[in-house]
C-alpha cells in the first residue's frame, strides 16, 4: 500500500504553495462572482469544465466525462503566460517534469516514466502525430511557436487504445489557432542577444479561409560554464529557429503545411568541440470532417518529412587544426491516414470506431567520420540495417472500436474500448482501457479509469549497427508496456474555484535496454509507480480600485519512485492579475530533490564536480506582464522575466546520468511589442 512521504521535501513544497492557498482564504465580500466577459474571467470555471475536448476518447466529452486524467490550458492562458516554447507550458500541469538533455533539447516526463526524447509521450498537433520514425520522438523547445497554439489537452496516462504506439505515459494534443483568432504582428528582443518576430495574416477568399503563421527566433544563448567532464567550458546554449504554418479551410475540408528549420549545437561538449545538429521537417495533412444529427466521420491523411544533418568537430587547441571532423545526416518520412466514426444510437448509448494506417520509412542514416587523430579516413560508424536493406521501413494496421453507455439518467457513464495494432516488424498488439465517470450533480464529478499502452522499439534499438559495436540495435527486441488504474474526484466549491485530486498506479514492464553496451533487449525487471496529484484552481472578480480579477492554479504531485533523477515532489503554482489593460503572470515551479544513482558522474573527471551534488530540490519564479492599448489601441507591451531569482539550477543528463550535470536557464530578460488588427 502505497502513502504520502511524511518528510522534509513535503513542507517545502506545501510552504511553496502556501502564498497562493492564502490568497484564496481571503473574506468572501472581498469578490464577486460575476464573471468578467471583456477581460480575463470570459467563462465561469464551472463553464470551463463543460467545454468539450476531443482528444480523450476521438468524440466530445466535457472534461468531467473524459474518460482519461485530461488537462487543458487554453489561448488565453497561453498569451499571458508570455511562453516562447511548449515546454513553459507543459511544466505548469501536474506530473510534468521537464529536463534539458545533453544535447540541448527538452525532454518530458509524465508521471515519473523517464525517456530520452520523448518516445514515451505522443505530440499531436492537429490530429496528426508527430514522433518522428527513426527515434520516435519530438522535442517542445523553440522549434515550435508556443504562441501559434490554441488549446492544449495534456493527457496523463495510457493512451494505446486510442491512438496506438509512443502513446504510453501520456499524450499532448495541441490545436494551433484558428481563423478567428486575431491576425498580429510581434517583435521581441531579450538577454543573450536573443531576437523573435510573429507574424499571423488572415485572409477571407469567396468561399475559402487562409491562415499564415510565422516565427523567427535566434539566441546565442546563455553559457553552460562546464562540459560533461566537468571541466570549464565557453560553450553557449545557442538556438535558431525559423516555423511556418499555412492552414486552408474549405467548407468541411482543411488543408495544413508547416514548416520547421531549427539548430542547436550540443552544449556540454568542451570548449574545442563542436557539434551543431539541424532539423528540417515539411508535414502535410488533408482532414474531412462530416457531422450529422445522430453522426460524424473524422478523416486526415498526412506525411511528415524529417532530414536532420550534425556536423562534429574537434579542434586541436594547439595548432588550431582540425583534429576530428564527422558527419550524420538522416532522411525519414511517415505517412498515415485514419478515419473515425462515432454514431448516436441515443442519448444513452455512442460507437467510436476507427480505422488506421502508418507508414515509416528511413531514405536515409548513417554517421561517417572523415577525420580522426588528425588522419584522413572514411570510417561509416553508425548506420541501419534491416536484414540487408540500409533504407529500413515498417507499416502499421489498426482498428479502434469504443462503446459508450449511460445510465441513472445520464449521471454514470461506462466507457469500455480496445485497439489491435498490427505493425509489420514485431507483429500484433492489443491495447484496451475502461472507465466509469460519475456527475450527479454540479458540484461533484469522479471517475474510475484502468488502461493499457505500449511503446514499440525505434529503428535504432532494433537495426543500428555501430562500428564500435557500442549498443548495438536487436530485431528481435519487443514493445514495452504498461497499465495504469486512476481515481479522480473533482469538487467546484463555487462556481469559480474547484479543488481536484487523483491517484495513480501504474505498472511498467519489458523495458528496452543495453547493459554494459550490449545489444538492446527486454529486460525482465518491472517497476510499479504509485502516485497522486491534488490540484486546486479559483478564479475570482475583485471589487477594488487596484484590481479587477485574479486566476489561479495551485498543483501539487507526489510520486512514490526509486526511478533515478526523478523528483518525487512538485509543486505548481500560476497567478494572473488584472487590472483593466494591465495583466501579469507569475508562476513558481518547485521541483524536490532527484532521486540517487549509482551511475551518477562516474564519468566526470574533475574531481571537485564529481563530487559535487545538483540533484537538490530548488524553486523558479518566472513574471510576464502584458499592457494593452500602448499609445494607441491594439498595440501591446510584453515584458517577461524568467528565473527572478536568478537560481542557478541543474538537472542531471539522462542515458547516462554519469555526466556532468545540464545548467538551466538563468535569469532572463525579454522585451516585446504585439499589435493585433
């Protein structure tokens, strides 16, 4: 049986929260519960809640019908919080973890279930899912526009019955704004030289709408002072993205192309090492949407296409000549097309049913070194290979099928559904999940949910091949899975403030792994993770000459984990203040302390930093203040400020851990102006 840990890092986080909690103890003739339709109060929390999202069950539920855990931060909250990149959003929710990877890029953790590039978390963005198919995930820094998004439905939990593989801790769906959204024109400049211009045009053809969106960001960066040996480095956490959207909409028909150049270079190298990674990506999508009385059909067809290319160097530091020099670049495609039907019997009774079909396919991958020991050579040290075939492909079928039931007047509701996937390489897998949701009222809401997912193997755990024949690829290796049972019950004290907790148990197993850089394979071990989230929100009218209206969301999230780096306490919290034209947003994100691990710097060489401990827990503060109607009307001042406190925090690198550890973002500087017409 699992509990709450009675220790020091609980009263952190709960003294973390306590500011907001009493905020919210403040005498009840101090508000109103009026909403506010001109500023930040536009809908009622309770209002909030009945807003339908699609993403937990392919048709529309209210959030207290979902059958998952779902979360939903919309464009209002977004435009506030002053986020450039998805992962300041995502760190809001409860469960979330972000981490930077050694390489400069963000990784995301749900709920404790670790994973390098985000292989066990699904990104969709406009019913279509993004993973790419060598390594089978995505990353939520800079190089997509934060400020592009409308809605984000964050689901935590298994969502294989669903929509398939990499659906397995958790899925975020992200709806990019829609016509309706005002067009604008936004430039901001910050610390470490950093630069960003929007753009977003709208334009009404007879019987058509076209959507543009545009962003250009670069930054130099700020300096990670130390390489992965732990020895003193100048290397700079530099950044440059460019991302374009192009959305027709026609009658029931849309048409979506977006486009993403971005560039890092991996900052824990040392200071006479470089090496600059590249992504260009070109995703396609057609969707049909037909909706009757009694039914709908959903259909998209899509084709992502992702080139990456790295360039590494080694320069000697004392001839200034180049010492190493290699190569990688990599060509891959998915192509897919689904369509789903969801048919009203009646009130009582609703059939999803879904059919599936995606396609990975590798044109292109190796790692070549040109240059070693300053000798000129040709040296393929990493590539795919599929029984013979360097272009290594794989296909998948699946079927969906989701019954949902009412009873006792619509007041309990049973969702029963299952998915059979069958992918070409591996063979058949059979995702299925339950879930019984309760509202009697307009107060109280519960659910009983249970589910399971799995996460297929990447192209490079079964078919790289490696000239050092360091960690091999194994075809033979098979899906991990897992199953989760959650509880939810949520209660809306009044119409604007509702307290939520839940509880989790998930159960991990058939991990892929290497040990002691062997071929990857299923290791038999198995893992339970225990949890729970408490989660309160309020959103409240002031009657007051300084301020108008105050949001907030306070979220705490414990896990009961020995997984390594993992912090078993976070705690959340987000303010927004209003006052006529005048918003600010503040956010505090406290993270306790990692977990230990044998492996941690084994590898670090200085000895002053191997022994040094960056696993304590530590709290960030970010501010963005939003003024409206500078000097003439539309036109918006954007100050944002991130880590206030100018915190000096690390998160620990990840497969492995025995590197020095990845520095985090210092404080932070941005300034912007946005005229909207």
């Amino acid at each position: 049986m699992w509990y709450w840990r009675s220790s020091v890092q609980l009263h952190k986080a709960m003294n973390v929260a306590a500011f907001a909690l009493m905020m919210g103890s403040l005498p009840c003739n101090a508000f109103s519960s009026k909403t506010n339709n001109d500023g930040l109060l536009e809908l009622s929390l309770r209002e909030l809640s009945q807003l339908q999202i699609e993403s937990s069950s392919l048709s529309n539920k209210s959030l207290a019908r979902a059958p998952n855990v779902v979360s939903v931060i919309d464009r209002n909250r977004i435009e506030l919080s002053g986020a450039s990149t998805l992962s300041e959003l995502l760190r809001l929710f409860p469960g979330i973890q972000i981490n930077h990877r050694r390489n400069g890029r963000d990784m995301v953790w749900i709920r404790g279930v670790t994973s390098g590039r985000n292989t066990k978390v699904l990104l969709i963005i406009d019913g279509v899912p993004q993973n790419d198919a060598v390594f089978g995930g995505w990353s939520p820094d800079e190089q997509f526009n934060a400020q592009n998004i409308e809605k984000i439905e964050l689901i935590r939990g298994p969502g294989s019955a669903l929509y398939g593989g990499s659906a397995y801790s958790g899925i975020v769906s992200i709806t990019t704004k829609q016509f309706s959204s005002p067009q604008l024109f936004e430039g901001k400049i910050g610390s470490f030289a950093s630069k960003e211009v929007s753009v977003k045009k709208n334009l009404a053809l007879s019987s058509a709408n076209v959507f543009f969106n545009a962003r250009v960001y670069q930054t130099d960066g700020f300096e990670q002072q130390y390489d992965r040996s732990g020895q003193p480095s100048t290397h700079l956490n530099n950044v440059e993205s460019k991302y374009g959207q192009l959305k027709i909409e026609l009658n029931d028909w849309q048409f979506n192309f977006n486009h993403t150049n971005y560039m890092t270079e991996y900052p824990l190298y040392r200071s006479n090492e470089h090496k600059e990674q590249r992504y260009k990506s070109n995703n396609f999508s057609l969707k049909h949407d037909k909706e009757t009385q009694s039914y709908s059909v959903k259909t998209v067809a899509y084709y992502n296409k992702l080139s990456r290319i790295f360039d590494h160097r080694v320069i000697d530091p004392l001839t200034n000549e180049l010492e190493f020099f290699s190569t990688s670049d990599l060509d891959s495609s998915v192509l897919g097309i689904n369509s789903k039907l969801s048919y009203e019997h009646s009130n009582e009774l609703k059939t999803n049913f879904g059919l599936f079909y995606d396609k990975w396919s590798v044109a292109n991958y190796h790692e070549t070194i040109h240059k070693k020991d300053n000798v000129t050579q040709q040296i393929i040290l990493s590539k795919l290979d599929q029984k013979g075939n360097d272009k290594p492909s794989r296909e998948n079928y699946a079927a969906f099928w989701q019954q949902d039931i009412s009873f006792l007047d619509n007041m309990l509701e049973l969702i029963v559904g299952a998915r059979y996937d069958y992918h070409s390489t591996f063979g058949s897998q059979i995702s299925s999940r339950i879930g019984l949701t309760w509202q009697s009222n307009d107060y109280w809401s519960t659910k009983i949910l249970w589910g399971s997912a799995f996460r297929p193997p990447t192209f490079i755990q079964q078919y790289e091949i490696r000239a050092d024949n360091n960690v091999p690829g194994n075809p033979a290796v098979k899906p991990e899975s897992i199953s989760t049972t959650e509880w939810e019950l949520s209660y809306f004290i009044d119409e604007n403030q509702k307290l939520t907790s839940r509880a989790f148990k998930s159960e991990l197993k058939d991990f892929i792994r290497s040990f002691d850089g062997g071929p990857y394979q299923n290791s038999d071990d198995k893992t339970t993770i225990y949890g729970a989230e408490l989660e309160w929100e309020k959103a409240v009218i002031f009657q007051s000459c300084c301020l108008n209206s105050l949001a907030m969301n306070v979220n705490l999230t414990h896990l009961n984990s020995d997984q390594p780096n993992v912090a078993r306490d976070t705690v959340n919290v987000s303010l927004n203040f209003e006052k006529r034209d005048v918003n600010l947003f503040l956010s505090l994100n406290w993270s306790g302390s990692r977990n230990p691990s044998d492996t941690y710097h084994n590898r670090v060489t200085n000895v002053v930093k191997r022994v040094q401990d960056n696993k304590g827990s530590y709290l960030i503060a970010d501010a963005n203040l939003t003024v409206k109607n500078v000097f003439q009307p539309n036109l918006f001042f954007i100050l944002k400020i991130s880590n206030l406190g100018n915190k000096n925090h690390y998160n620990p690198t990840y497969a492995p851990d025995g590197y020095f550890d990845v520095r985090r973002l210092p404080r932070y500087f941005q300034f912007g102006l946005r005229y909207e017409f």
